[in-house]
C-alpha cells in the first residue's frame, strides 16, 4: 500500500500550484526524497521535470542539474526563479564574473537549484570546487545523451560518472524519454546508478489523435490552412522541410491566422521574439525547422502539423509530442507522399552506403589502378551508390586515389579498418 507523504502532497501545492500529482509522479518523488538512485523513463510533456524538482525542494540543501542545452536550462530556470526559488546556471552563454557570482552562491549555500552543462566539468578545478559543498540531489536530464545507441549522443555525458563520485552520496535521478532497452541499460551502467529504482512509463499519449495523409506537395499549402482554419485546432506548430519552405509558408498563411518563421538561420534577437510571441499567444501559427522544439513548453498547442516527413521516427515522437502538453485533446497530421519516402531513402544510402556495397568494392579493388568509372561499370553500380560507398572506403583507408582518378586497394590499411571491415564482411 502507498506510503502517505503529506509533505510531498503539500509542497506540490504550495510550491508548485499542482492540485495532484500525475501518473507515476508520487512514486518517483518517494524514492528520490529518501535517497535512492531513479532512472525515470516518460513521454515528452509527462512531467519529469517535477520528479527532481520536489525531491530536491524536500531535501534541502542544492540540486545540481546536468543539463545538455542552453534553451533548456533557461526554461527550467525561469520557470523555478518565478516560483521564488534560487536557482543559479553557469553555462557559455554567460560572461566570467556571472559565473563566479553563482559559485560563491553555490558555496555558501544560497541556491536551490545549480544547472550546468556536462561540458563545465572540463574546466579544471570545477568538480572540486562542487565537491566542497556536495548537493543534496543530482539530476540528469535528457540522460539518453549519455548512449551512442540514443539519438543526441554527447561525449561529455560519458565522463560525467568520473566526476559525479566525488559528489556523492546524493541521489542521483536521471531523466529521459528515450525508451529503447539499450539506452536505458547504458544510462544505469554509465552513471554507475546504485540500486536504481526505474520507472519505464507507457509511451501513449491517448489524448494525441496522430493522422498521416497521403497528399502530393502543390496542395499541402492549402491543406494547412484548411486544417488550421478552426480556431480550436489553433496554436499550432508546423514543420518544414528547409527554411526556404518555412518562409514562404509563413507568409502565405499570415494572411489567415498571425504566424512567424523559425530556423536557425534568423538572428537569435529575432528567434527570441518569435518564441515568446508563440508563448504568450501573439503568434498563433510558428512555421519552423527542426531547430524549433527541444525547450519549448508550450501546454496548449493544438495541432503540430508536419508539411512532409520528417527523417526519422525519434523526431517525429519528439515533435507531435509537443502537442497537447495540457492532457486536452490534440491533433497531429504528417502530410506524406511517395517521393517524401524515396528522398529520404535516398540520404540513407548516400550517408550509409550498404555494407555489401563496400564489401563488393573493396574486394574488387586491386593493387593496379583502375579507374572509377571503369570500376564502378564493372560492378554495375550506380552513380549515386558507388560514390558514397567509394569515399567512405577512402575515408578508411582502404582504397587510395590518385590525381587521375584512378583508385586501388590501399598498400598498408590500417589494422583498426582491417577488423572493422572483416566484421562488417562475415
Ligand atoms: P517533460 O517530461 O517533457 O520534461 P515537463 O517536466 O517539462 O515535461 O512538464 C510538462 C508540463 O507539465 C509542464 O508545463 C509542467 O508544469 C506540467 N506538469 C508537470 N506535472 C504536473 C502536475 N502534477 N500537474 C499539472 N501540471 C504538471
Ligand atoms: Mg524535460
């Protein structure tokens, strides 16, 4: 039977303004306040936020927050300050003396909450400067980033164990929702989790209706505004293929409904803008690129449309879930065609090549030269397959070049290739 824990129940209340706690959330709370080390696996908008933020409120002392974007901790961090919580960040984006102030902070115990960037540990001196005043709670958010079998692998987030032990004996609870077995297993392993108590939640999002409409590309500009003309299917979030597609999409559907653009390629005073003219309901369409998203909490988004598909089933989980962060009902249309599907196909070979296609090239290859072209007709390849294929093996080692053209196996492939290659061959 559940352990009641009216402290929790009343600091979700008072600190939060949350009139209950949701799914798994109470659970999780539990384990981290009494010190157990958590991995937390849930849905984008779930909540997991909340499940370090309350633990760390209920044991006192600082949180330290590992957090892998500058967008990211801002959001956190502004949502927590308003709260009337002390937080500090140390990340790039701020100047030398900024930083100082929020070590002295740090150490003399006036934040609740320190977010940093898992690259801060390569500045020496870092770590020992946090081990004079250990946290009370470790939190690792977006931790798939620890696993190369994840989607958003960073370096730093492996070496975040070795500095960690110095911090401990804190809890550590680590965040994601990248839900592959693999992942989760490289998590536990790589923060060295002790006794990890791990909560895998369903990856449902039942007030999520996803649609796919087969739709050829002159039309999918007038489905946009039809789709979004109801006021109820309205803010809405659409995603482009490029920036140039963005754009002209903007512009044609401003005449309908207010809407902006946002990709990387806009000045960041004029991404800011956009951002927040989308969150306090100015905007009610945002047209953008991929680059809009990771960060972005906006509860009552009703549709997230995508104008052609996107390159892989990650991002599209991530990007239809940033409709219907407030539980009501929500609509995702991902407007597809055939070509859509080929193009895609289309990258996937060129950036990697087939492993029989290497291997067929590389065993024609001899120490004579040949020509490109007269090789890649002899293995009947195509252009567009055999190029790639051709500079990956060159890329190893395994083939050389000259200026003529003319390519022949490599007089001393080195032996990591050699193995690299024998494996990908049996
Ligand atoms: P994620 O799991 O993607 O990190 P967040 O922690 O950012 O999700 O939370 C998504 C939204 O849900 C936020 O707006 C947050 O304030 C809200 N939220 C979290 N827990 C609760 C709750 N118990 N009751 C109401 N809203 C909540
Ligand atoms: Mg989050």
């Amino acid at each position: 039977s559940p352990t009641p824990s009216p402290d929790l129940e009343s600091l979700l209340h008072s600190v939060f303004g949350f009139r209950e706690f949701r799914a798994s959330q109470r659970a999780v709370c539990e384990a981290a306040t009494k010190g157990r080390d958590v991995l937390l696996v849930m849905p984008t908008g779930a909540g997991k936020s909340l499940c370090y933020q309350l633990p760390a409120i209920a044991r006192g002392g600082t949180a330290l927050v590992i957090s892998p974007l500058i967008a990211l901790m801002d959001d956190q961090a502004h949502k927590l300050t308003s709260l009337g919580l002390n937080v500090g960040r140390i990340h790039s984006g701020l100047d030398r003396e900024a930083s100082r102030q929020v070590c002295r902070d740090y150490l003399d115990g006036k934040l609740q909450f320190l977010f940093i960037a898992p690259e801060r540990f390569r500045v020496p001196g870092f770590g020992p400067m946090l081990a004079k005043r250990k946290p009370s709670l470790i939190a690792i958010d977006e931790a798939h980033c620890i696993s190369q079998w994840g989607h958003d692998f960073r370096p730093d987030y492996r070496n975040l164990a070795a500095h960690l032990d110095a911090l401990r004996p804190a809890p550590i609870i680590a965040l994601t929702a990248t839900a592959t077995p693999q992942v989760q297993k490289d998590i536990v392993a790589e923060l060295a989790l002790n006794n990890a108590a791990e909560f895998i939640q369903g990856f449902r999002r039942t007030n999520l209706a996803v649609e796919v409409v087969e739709v050829s590309k002159p039309r999918r500009t007038e489905m946009a505004r039809k789709l979004l003309s109801e006021s109820t299917s309205r803010p809405a979030i659409i995603y482009a293929p490029s920036r140039k597609d963005a754009e002209t999409l903007a512009t044609e559907l401003n005449s309908a409904f207010p809407t902006a653009t946002y990709h990387a390629g806009l000045e960041p005073a004029t991404r800011d803008k956009v951002q927040r003219g989308f969150l306090d309901g100015q905007l009610e369409v945002v047209v953008a690129t991929i680059a809009f998203g990771m960060g972005i909490d906006k509860a009552n988004v009703r549709t997230v449309l995508h104008m052609a598909m996107p390159s892989t089933v990650e991002s599209f989980y991530q990007e239809i879930g940033r409709a219907g962060r407030d539980g009501k009902p929500a609509r995702s249309v991902l407007m597809y065609s055939f070509a859509d599907r080929r193009m895609h196909d289309f990258f996937l070979e060129r950036d990697y090549p087939p492993t029989d296609t290497l291997s067929r090239i590389a065993t024609a290859l001899q120490a004579e030269p040949i020509h490109a072209d007269d090789l890649r007709i002899k293995l009947r390849l195509d252009l567009d397959v055999f190029g790639p294929a051709l500079d990956k093996l060159l890329a190893q080692g395994a083939a050389q070049i000259d200026m003529g053209g003319n390519v022949s196996r490599a007089d001393n492939p080195s032996p990591a290739w050699m193995a690299r290659y024998n494996t990908q061959v049996s």
